[in-house]
C-alpha cells in the first residue's frame, strides 16, 4: 500500500489544468509558497487535502492564514517544508525524513544523511527557460520514492 503526495510550488496565481491533472488522485498536496492568490489553494483542496506555507511574494491578508514553515507527518513520514532552502533553521537530526522547498523555480531530487530534500521547481508562469515542473512523492513501506514531473510533457 502506498500514499501518494503531489508536491507543488511557485504557482504565482496560475494553476494549470495539466497540474491539476497531474495532482488527480493522490492523498495530500503540499504547496510550498509563493501561492500568489487564495483561489490557488481552494482548487488544490477540491482535489485532497492541503498543507501549504507562504512564500516571499504572498502578502496580504489572505496570504497571513499560512505560516512561513510547516511540519508535517504524513504516512509516518516527517516532512518539514518551507519556501526558501537558504532559511532552513531546523534541526536536520530531528527526525525529519523530508525537506521540502521551492523558491528556486529549479526542481531538485538530493539525499544528504539520510534526509531527502525535494524542491518541485514552478508550476506557475516561465520563469527564464527554466522547466514547469510539479513532484510526486509515494510513501511506501520500503520508504519514499521522489519524481519530477514536467507538466509540458504530461
């Protein structure tokens, strides 16, 4: 049995039909900031349940109801997510078994000591010629597997 959780990042207030395809059917989303509108995240949770954080371009009074980081469990997983990689604080011996960020529009798949760290790049407007891209994440009992998916192929 696997749980499936689509991650996804730098929406800029665009979410594309091909994401919200791509997310069809897995058990949580996770957003990691730069949401750029409230309207974002009320798509994303018509499709499963959503954890999501602020990033530096998400202001205004909608924008205060998400917190800068976020740690969540999910399938016995311990997840922490944040925007920016460069302001991680937290401490990399916690437990944790993923670090989620976004912030770079360039999406990124490392394992360091144990922990994976997962940037899903943007799935908003081009940034450059950088690729739009969302992640999966399945949870499974031999542990978590991580893939980029490019949404101009989907």
């Amino acid at each position: 049995m696997s749980f499936r959780i689509g991650i996804i990042s730098d929406t800029h207030g665009l979410l594309r039909p091909e994401a919200e395809r791509g997310l069809t059917g897995v058990d949580h989303i996770i957003h990691a900031g730069d949401i750029g509108r409230p309207e974002i995240v009320d798509a994303l949770r018509r499709i499963a349940p959503v954890t999501a954080i602020r990033g530096n371009v998400d202001r205004g009074e909608w924008a205060h109801e998400y917190p800068d980081t976020h740690l969540v469990c999910l399938a016995g997983k311990l997840i922490y997510v944040l925007h920016d990689l460069k302001t991680l604080k937290a401490n990399r011996g916690a437990g944790i078994d993923v670090i989620v960020s976004g912030h770079s529009h360039v999406p990124k798949i490392d394992r360091v000591g144990g922990v994976l760290y997962l940037n899903p790049g943007s799935a908003g407007p081009r940034r450059f010629k950088l690729p739009i891209t969302f992640a999966m994440l399945e949870v499974t009992p031999d542990g978590v597997r991580p893939e980029i998916h490019d949404l101009e192929s989907e």
